[in-house]
C-alpha cells in the first residue's frame, strides 16, 4: 500500500530499501538516488536531506556503518552497536551480549 503525502516518512522509505536489501552492504550514492526518486514519485515533493537520515538511522543503530559512506541493515541485531574500521571491529550488540551469556551459562 503507498502511503498518502502526510503518511510518508522520509525515514521509513530510507528504511523499506535496507529491509528489501537485509545485510547487504550499500553505498550511500545508491541509497541516496533511489529514495529520492522513489520519494518525487510518491508524494510529488523533494526529499532535502537524505543523507542527515541516513547519518540519524546509523547513529540510532537501525544502521551499521561499514565504512564511509557504506551502511548495511541487519535484521537480526537486535540493539546496540556494531561498528567496522578496517580489519578492527567493535560489536557491542545486545544479540552478541546475549550470546556471550548463553555460552557462558552452558559453560557453567
């Protein structure tokens, strides 16, 4: 169902393309192109600032940021952060605390 100009949320489109997409990396000029294209022919308006969006969704942790400029959405994460510098990753999702407990719990 497309959503009525009042009902569209520029977030929520950002988001309906990285759902389409689970866990694959995507460049940020993909993302960009298509919801503002995808945003005109929906609600005939511009959508000004998709990159601050998609800065806000990574900052949230909706979004991984893989590197500059490239994001990826996880379905399976289910809160925290996971954040990627070269070979170094820090991984502070509670999907991975809480597989960090069970181990330990079984371990015990």
């Amino acid at each position: 169902m497309v959503k009525s100009k009042e009902e569209m949320s520029q977030v929520d489109l950002i988001m309906e393309y990285f759902k389409k997409n689970p866990k694959r990396e995507i460049k940020h000029p993909e993302i960009v192109d298509w919801v503002v294209a995808e945003y005109q022919k929906r609600t005939g308006t511009v959508f000004r600032d998709p990159d601050r969006a998609i800065r806000k969704l990574s900052q949230e942790g909706q979004l991984i940021k893989i590197s500059k400029g490239v994001y990826k959405y996880d379905p399976d994460l289910i809160g925290g952060l996971v954040i990627q510098v070269g070979s170094v990753m820090v991984d502070t999702s509670i999907k991975t605390k809480l597989k960090q407990l069970q181990k330990n719990m079984i371990e015990s």
